[in-house]
C-alpha cells in the first residue's frame, strides 16, 4: 500500500552537483535508479522528489549561486518521479537548521511572486502537459562536468531537459538531427544538427513528437 518514498538520494544529488559544478554525480543517481539496464533501482517507479522540506535546509540557503534556483528546479521538475515544491521556496525563502527546526517552517502570513515563482508556474504547466515527464522512461543523452543533456521518452514524445551552469555557452554533441519545440522559450522551433547549443547559465526543455 505505499505508493511512494521520499528520494534523499536525489536531493543530496541535485545540490552536491549544482554547488561542486559536477552534473556526474546526479546523472549517475539518474542512470541508478531510473536508467533502463535491468538493474537500475527504480525503474517504473514514481519516487518523491524534493530540492528541500520541513526536516532540511532550504535550498535557497544551500545553493552557493543563487541564481542557479531556475535550472534546479528545471530538473526536479523533468527529472523521473513526483515533483514537490516545499512552502515558501517557491520565491526563494530561506531558512537554515536551527534546534527544533523552526526556522524551516515559519509561518507565512502572506504569499510573495517573483521571477522566480513565475519560472516555477512555468514548469509545472509543462510537466502537466508532456506525458513524457509523468511515465516515459530515462536516458542520459550528453554529460560534462557543466552542462547536460537526459531524455524522457514514451510512446508519444521525447522530451530532453538541457542544463547549463557555465558561464559560457555549452555545446554538447549528440546523436540526432532534426527538429525540436522548445518549451521553455515560447515553442521555438530549434534545428538540431548532431549538437545542442545551450546558452550560459541557461536551460532548454526540447520536445519532438514520435
């Protein structure tokens, strides 16, 4: 009867990776859990996913470049499993540890809308709307320490969620040419030619139709 189980994995993951500028050690968590060899963990199974809760520090105070928040909440939000967005961080609140950890969860008397929030809004419509997020399967499609590439794919759509934390543009090969809609820049049409382009400090949530 459990449908799910939070995924601290993950979480380590996904800050480790942004503050130390090494998306290996995530994509690795990725491959591990939700990859398609037949020993990865967690295949089919829907995890919940998490940048920060009531037991641990929020992730605007872990982050050590805050403007980073966009792009990792573009993988929680892409990445296989449940996304959850914990009160308050949805503007970036923050709040570290303190003795009974009230600090993490303080009373909000009134809601805040930043660019921020409005990123988030933005990525949750999209992962309502492409299947391919909810039940398609995991791929690594492009790695450097800075910049990635991974695929979700069903039987409708492929979706590939790139990420830049350089502050230069990445260009990273990949094996497919055609075209693809990007979903987080008003549906442009983006012509691939065996190579992504993403720009600096940036991310893209490309989509082609099977």
């Amino acid at each position: 009867m459990l449908d799910s189980c939070t995924n601290y994995e993950c979480y380590k993951g996904l800050y480790s990776s942004f503050n130390t500028r090494n998306f290996f050690e995530i994509l690795y968590s990725f491959n591990r859990q939700f990859g398609n060899e037949q020993w990865c963990l967690y295949r089919g199974k829907h995890l919940f996913n998490f940048v920060d809760n009531h037991d641990v520090e929020r992730i605007a105070s872990i982050l050590n470049v805050k403007t980073n928040l966009p792009l990792i909440y573009t993988m929680l939000m892409t990445m296989p499993g449940i996304p959850c967005i914990y009160y308050g961080s949805e503007w970036g609140m923050e709040g570290k540890k303190n003795a009974d950890d009230t600090a993490l969860r303080p009373e909000v008397k009134e809601l805040q809308r930043n660019e921020l929030t409005d990123t988030i809004r933005k990525l949750i419509d999209i992962h309502h709307q492409q299947s391919a997020l909810i039940d398609g399967s995991y791929a690594q499609v492009a790695l450097t320490n800075t910049a990635c590439i991974y695929a979700r794919e069903n039987e409708k759509e492929v979706i590939w969620t790139c990420i830049n934390l350089d502050e230069q543009p990445a260009v990273l090969g990949v094996n497919y040419a055609g075209t693809m809609t990007d979903l987080l820049h008003e549906n442009e049409d983006v012509l691939i030619s065996s190579q992504v382009t993403i720009d600096a400090r940036s991310a893209r949530i490309l989509k082609r139709e099977k």
